[in-house]
C-alpha cells in the first residue's frame, strides 16, 4: 500500500489529497528518511508524521484493506509518540482559547471598523 494511502486510511489526514501534499513538503518520514507518496510500506516500519509542530511516531502493525472507521483505527498502527509532544499539543490548546480583554491592547480589526464606522 502506498504512504499517502495508508495514511489517509488510519484517518491521520482528510483526504489522500492532504497526505500526498504532506509528503511532498517533507512532512512524512518513513525509517528516518523523507519520501514520496508513491512509496510502499510493510509492517513494521516507522513512520514520523510532523503536523502542526508536533512529531507524530507510530510503528504499522497491519495495513487496511479499505479506509477504516475511527474506532478501530488503533489496530492498524502502534503510537510510539513522545509524552513531550502531546504535551505541547495540550499547550497549544490552553493558549487558542486565550481571549484579549475589551479595551486592552491594540484594537483587533472588526473593532478598528467599527471605531472608523464612528468616526466617519
């Protein structure tokens, strides 16, 4: 089975579209080294998957024969993935939601319209 399929089966990206695009700009590793989306794969290889700054490491253990529901998907690979890098996944969630109070700082542009709306 190619990378870019195999990747859209276990559901770690959208569409084969998406996984091939990753592949293409280097964000798939296979064994260490970077590859196209043509590549075949076997069980028991490594695959390091770089998605929003975090490195994703999963080990095949099976390879679908067809893309497979999210429930079952854990069947197909082992995650190998540093505790550290969900870590800052957890992070990155805490600092999305940090909302700028009203009148502090710089205007964010939809008030700008609004203060230019007033104004004019």
């Amino acid at each position: 089975m190619r990378i870019d399929q195999f990747l859209w089966c276990i559901r770690y990206y959208k569409s084969r579209t998406m996984a091939t695009e990753a592949c293409k700009k280097g964000n798939v590793k296979l064994n260490n080294k970077i590859i196209k989306p043509s590549k075949e794969i076997n069980i028991g290889e490594i695959i390091e998957i770089k998605k929003k700054q975090i490195i994703y490491k999963i080990e095949i253990s099976d390879i679908p024969n067809k893309r497979v529901s999210p429930k079952i998907n854990n069947l197909y690979f082992i995650n190998l993935t540093d505790i550290s890098n969900l870590n800052k996944l957890k992070n990155q969630s805490l600092y999305k939601n940090n909302k700028r109070d009203d009148g502090k700082g710089r205007p964010t542009k939809k008030e700008r319209r609004e203060i230019d709306k007033f104004i004019n």
